[in-house]
C-alpha cells in the first residue's frame, strides 16, 4: 500500500494543490493528515474542501485547527499566529468548522501498518526538534514507525539498538528504505509552510511493502500565495516568511 502523507497544510491551497498535480503522476493509494490544515493561510474553506475530497483514511487534528476552529482560545499562540486564527474561525463555514472540530487527538495507528501524530505521540502540542526529544519519545513509545508533524521540518529519527541517528533530507527526492530492527520517528515536513529554509512545500510517500519513505519538495505559485494573505489583510511577514521557508 502506498499512502500519501501530509501535514501542516496551513490554508494554503496553491501548495496543496501542487502536491496533489505532482501525485496525479505517482501512483498512491489511500491519502493520510497528520493536523494543522488550516491557520495563517489565506484560502481556509478551499484547503478544508480539497483535503476532504481526498477522502484521506486517517486525519487528524494540530493546534492550529483547534483554535481556529474554537476548540481552545489560543493563548499558547504568538501575536500573528492568534490573529490569523481568528481571521480563519470568521471565514469558515459551518460545515467546515463543524469538520474541523470533530478532527481527533493523535495519535492514530493506520492500517496497522505505521503510527501518526501531530506533535508526538504522548502530546499532540508538543514539538520533536532534536535527538534528546526524539529519544523520549522512543522510550515512552513502542510504535517501530511513526510520522509526525508540528515543527514544519522534514527530518527522520532512526533508532537502532545501539544508537540515535538524524536523517535531514536535503534533496527535492529524498528515498530511505527503512531496516529491520530500526525505529523510526519522520516528518513528512510542512505542505504550506516549510521552516527548514527550503520555500518548497514537503510531503511524503509511504510505500508499506517495500518499507520505503519518500521525501518530495515540489514548488508552487509561491507570488500569488502571498499576495492573497496580503489582500486578506493578515500580517505581513506570514507572506513574507513562506519565501524564505521558515
Ligand atoms: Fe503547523
């Protein structure tokens, strides 16, 4: 089975819509969301309605979709982050609003096959930067492989029975067969906001039988994206930042 994985959207459809040409040319089999579909973003119903016509097998929610949609009032949230979340909450519709709220907590096993969360697997806010992070998330877990999101930054952790490695993908094809006996932590990397200095969306491709992950960075209308956050009146350097990728 192969299963197209995504995460951290973030009301950006010309992203989304990228990734979805490019796969049109690969064949996958069942679409899978790891949170944070819309915030920051200027096209929130449009991101809703194109995810959910995917059908995706799992979702699940982000701490964005949370508070956009008003499950919790944001006051983790920085100053823009808040503001684009409040703008999101007015433009959505009903329908949607209604979907979003009834998005799950991770995490969620899929297919038996692999797990996914949205920060990690013991707390869906929390975030997986480095090793040490990584490594707890190891011990408090037994999953063999999960995919995560919430850091906007494609990385693999592998752990084998003798040591922790970091696999940071930084070509725009970027395939690892995973071995036995090794676990593995990976983040398919942000479809509509990257922060790994890289401005072209991320996702991933899971390919169950052969155990192989694909890594894809695919560009999009990157000038009409912003000026459309711009003509939403939202801040600035959230246009800004998804030039710069971070
Ligand atoms: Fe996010």
């Amino acid at each position: 089975m192969k299963y197209l994985i995504v995460s951290d959207i973030h009301s950006n459809r010309e992203a989304l819509s990228a990734v979805l040409s490019f796969v049109k040319r690969k064949p996958w089999d069942k679409a899978v969301f790891l949170g944070d579909l819309v915030g920051y973003g200027a096209n929130p119903n449009q991101t809703v309605d194109m995810l959910r016509s995917l059908k995706p097998l799992v979702a699940i929610r982000g701490n964005h979709d949370k508070v956009c949609s008003g499950l919790e009032d944001g006051e983790l949230f920085n100053r823009m982050a808040l503001e684009a979340a409040m703008w999101t909450r007015r433009k959505l519709t009903r329908t949607n609003l209604k979907w979003l709220r009834a998005l799950p907590e991770g995490p969620a096993v899929v297919d038996g096959a692999f797990a996914i969360s949205h920060g990690t697997p013991i707390d869906e806010d929390a975030y997986i930067f480095g090793e040490i992070e990584a490594l707890n998330v190891f011990r408090q877990t037994s999953f063999p492989v999960c995919f995560f999101g919430h850091s906007h930054f494609p990385v693999i952790f592998a752990l084998s029975p003798d040591a922790i490695t970091t696999i940071l993908s930084v070509v725009p094809l970027f395939l690892l067969k995973l071995k036995p006996g090794v676990r593995y932590l990976i983040n398919p990397g942000s479809v509509g906001q990257p922060r790994d200095g890289n401005p072209l969306c991320s996702f991933a491709i899971y390919d169950s039988e052969s155990r192989t992950v694909s890594i894809h960075r695919q560009s999009y209308p990157l000038r009409r994206t912003q000026e459309k956050i711009l003509k939403a009146g939202l801040p600035r350097p959230l246009a800004d930042r998804l030039a710069l990728g971070r």
